[in-house]
C-alpha cells in the first residue's frame, strides 16, 4: 500500500488503540481517529485523564488499527495541538446545554 492509501484506510476505520507507558507498566486504550492526513493522525484527549498525563511524561506511542482482517501499526511520537484554535473547532464540537 501506498502512504496515501494507508491514510484513507486509517480514515475509513476510526476505531484505533493506542499504548503509552506510565513508569514501566504498558497501558493500552481504544480510541476514536477525527482524521488521518498527509499532516498527521489525529484524535483528541482532556488534560484531565491519565492519558494526557502519559503522553506528557513519554509521547513515544504507537497506535493500531484493525479490521477487515488488515491490521496496520503506527509508532510515532506525540506532537500536542492545543495552541490551535481552528484545529480545535473542528475536532470538538460546541456543547449545548
């Protein structure tokens, strides 16, 4: 597969885990992709769960995704977003009350 490919694929599949580590212990969750691009995988998190903080303490992650009987891995380093303003309107929608 092409890395093109692979993106739309990513995009195509949204359910996805990704592993961090806290200390010496693996921890691995699943999560929701907003979009795969040639600018990265995204998806988001709250400064509030232990997954911000394991991300904050190592950003060296790896993600993977499965389905269809293809599975494909990402291992990467985690490159935080939160300065971005336009790119948060997009992945968080407005809350309602």
């Amino acid at each position: 597969m092409t890395k093109e490919e692979i993106l739309q694929w990513l995009d195509a599949h949204k359910v996805f885990y990704l592993a961090t580590t806290e200390g010496n212990k693996p921890h691995v969750r699943g999560l929701m992709l907003h979009k795969a691009n040639e600018n990265g995988i995204y998806f988001t998190t709250t400064k509030v769960r232990d997954l911000y903080k394991q991300l904050v303490a190592n950003p060296e992650v790896e993600l993977c995704f499965h389905e269809d009987k293809m599975q494909i891995r990402v291992s990467g380093r985690i490159e935080e977003r939160d300065d971005d303003i336009e790119l948060k309107k997009k992945l968080l929608p407005p809350v309602r009350l």
